[in-house]
C-alpha cells in the first residue's frame, strides 16, 4: 500500500503560479513514477505529468513549456510547479503513484487532490 498526501493548491489570478507538493509513503518501489493528473468542472479525468526516479518526465502539449515537474527521491516527494496560469487550468489536480517506470501514465494508487482555481 501506499498512500499519497498533495498540498499547495489554491486560487490565483490569470498568469500567476502555484506548486503543488506530494508526498508518497509506504511501500514505495526503488524504481516508480509520480505524476498528475487533473479534472476540470464537466471534464474526463486528464493527464497532465509525470516523472520516474531516474528524472524522466513527459507532458500534455497544454502545459509544456509552462508547468514544470519535479521530484526528492529522498522525500518521496513530487512537485509540480505551475506558472502562467490560464483559467482552463482550473481543475481538481490528483497526484498519483505507480511501481514501475513502465506505462508512466498507470496509476496505481491515487492522492485524494487538491483544487486549483485560475480566476480574476
């Protein structure tokens, strides 16, 4: 079992940023992937990052060159830092975990997210 607790979520003005933070404990494998996914109001479930412990990270087209995805391997921690922040990046954010560096996108445990609400 592993368990997953996010935090940094919050509202922000248009072009503004936030980090999110997740935490992972339990039986954490050597070799895993962490990553995001958000849900958006009248949206499906969306991927948005990920990373492995060797620091590979991929995105959706929507966020790159915007938020950036990172990781303690010592903490078991993931962050995801968000900048220029457009309102159709509202959405509840979901951290996840998965034991392996393989099918990145797999979640196999799920964080219980945070909110993050872009507005004027």
């Amino acid at each position: 079992q592993v368990q997953l607790v996010e935090s940094g979520g919050g509202l922000v003005q248009p072009g503004g940023s936030l980090r999110l933070s997740c935490a992972a404990s339990g039986s954490i494998s050597s070799r895993n992937t962490m990553g995001w996914y958000r849900q958006g109001p009248g949206k499906q479930r969306e991927w948005v990052a990920s990373i492995t412990t060797a620091g590979s990270t991929n995105y959706v087209d929507s966020v790159k060159g915007r938020f950036t995805i990172s990781r303690d391997n010592a903490k078991n921690t993931v962050y995801l830092q968000m900048n220029s922040l457009k309102p159709e990046d509202t959405a509840g954010y979901y951290c996840y975990y998965r034991g392996s560096i393989y099918f990145p996108r797999q979640a196999d445990y799920w964080g219980q997210g945070t909110q993050v609400t872009v507005s004027a």
